[in-house]
C-alpha cells in the first residue's frame, strides 16, 4: 500500500498502516482521506449489492466522494447530494470541469456537505431504514455481535425454518451479491476482459460453487472443505488452459 507525490515517488505507508483489514478505519487513514477535498470511491467489482469502505470513508470525515461502484449507492447516501457519481459524465474532462467548478465555489461545495456540516440525515433514505432495523451492533458489540455474526445466523435460522416447514424456500436473486466477471485495464486504460488475479478469483470460485450445488443436489452431505477445494482445482485448471483470453 502507497501513495504517489507529484513527482511520481513512491512514498510507502507507515507499518502500522499496510495491513488493509486492520487500517480499514485506523485513524491516520481517516486523517488522511480527511486532507481532501474530493475522493475517488471505485469499488473492486461494480455490483448492486456491492458497497465498501472506499464509499462509506470519505463521507465518515466530510470528504466528497466521486463514486463508481452499485448501481444502488445513491440509496445509501445521507441525503440526496452527498455524492458525485463518475457515471453522470460523459467523459473524464467534464467530470474533471464540475470538480473545478466545486473546488473553486465554497458553497456548491458545501452543498455536498450539508447532511456532515449541519448533523442532518434525510429520513427516508434507505439508510436510515436499514440502520433502525439492523439486529447486529458495531465496533465489537459482545451483545448483539457484528454483521458477519448475524449472517451466520440467519442462515441458522433459516435452515432450520426450512426443516420444520417444507413450503417454506427461501432463494437467492442476482441482485444479492451477484456480480458480472471483473475486468481490468491495461497501461493505455484499455479494458481487458476475462483476465486478471480477480477474474481467475472469480472463476475458481464459481468452480467450487459448482461443486458444492452438485453435492447438494446429490443429497451428499458428508463431504469436506478439502473435497471441495480438490474437486473444484481439477475443473478450474482445464478451464483456464482452454482460455486464450488470460494473460
């Protein structure tokens, strides 16, 4: 993890901040994304039900984030001009413009900051809704636990409901986490498809996903992590050899 000065020099980041999961929200990060006025939120894959810490950041400190990501963050927002969406621009020089245009007009800026200067959240935001119904708790909540606690028991909750009531069947959309295989550029900003450390992530894991649902459908239960991995590993290799798209 680092970051570029103006000169192009490779400036690493302090030891205690190279760990990504434990600095997610350390304060000298925060710190520092507070230094600006702007901050790009691109998220890793753009999928609607798909939204981190690069969004949810600047907004924490009253930086303005410029945002390419869900389709469905503008639900997210504090209110409804929080955010600059990248998509609203036809090209990198009109968003580029409007950027100027902010920088150089405090109060079209502080538009964007309003919900942060004057402490107000709209209350039909989605937001809102989803925060005052949510069952987990944050920062460590030894009671109620944190969302990846409450995750698992949902999925408790629901096997068993499942069990006891046979009509019951709950599926998942594509909108649930679904996401479209990742792409990547290359140094001229080209986009590269199927290609790339996360696309083969993508591939291997819709391998074991295809084995697990081929398990399942074989009401075979008794099998293991490692079978899994082993069965998965021989149907992603061939896959990848066949493809004359990887580099």
């Amino acid at each position: 993890m680092f970051l570029f000065k103006k000169n192009k020099k490779v400036i690493n980041l302090p030891e205690n901040l190279r760990n990504p999961v434990v600095s997610m929200e350390h304060d000298e990060v925060l710190k520092l994304v507070g230094k600006y006025k702007f901050a790009l939120a691109f998220e890793n894959a753009i999928c609607t039900d798909y939204i981190t810490e690069k969004f949810w950041r600047p907004l924490k400190v009253g930086t303005v984030p410029i945002v390419y990501g869900s389709d469905r963050f503008q639900d997210f927002l504090p209110d409804n001009h929080s955010a600059i969406s990248m998509l609203d621009f036809a090209t990198p020089a009109d968003l580029a413009h409007y950027i100027h245009e902010l920088n150089n007009n405090d109060t079209l800026y502080d538009f964007y900051r309003y919900f942060k200067l004057n402490r107000i959240i709209s209350n039909d935001t989605l937001l809102v809704q989803t925060m005052s119904a949510r069952t987990w708790g944050i920062n460590n909540d030894r009671i109620r636990g944190n969302f990846i606690n409450k995750l698992e028991c949902v999925v408790c909750e629901r096997v068993h409901e499942t069990r006891q009531d046979s009509t019951i069947k709950y599926q998942a959309k594509f909108d649930d986490y679904g996401c479209p295989p990742p792409t990547t550029f290359d140094k001229y900003g080209r986009k590269l498809e199927r290609t790339g450390n996360w696309y083969r992530t993508y591939e291997y894991t819709r391998c074991q996903l295809e084995v697990f649902q081929e398990l399942i459908d074989q009401k075979n239960y008794n099998f293991t992590e490692k079978d899994i991995y082993n069965a998965a590993s021989k149907r992603f290799s061939p896959s990848f050899q066949k493809n004359e798209f990887l580099r």
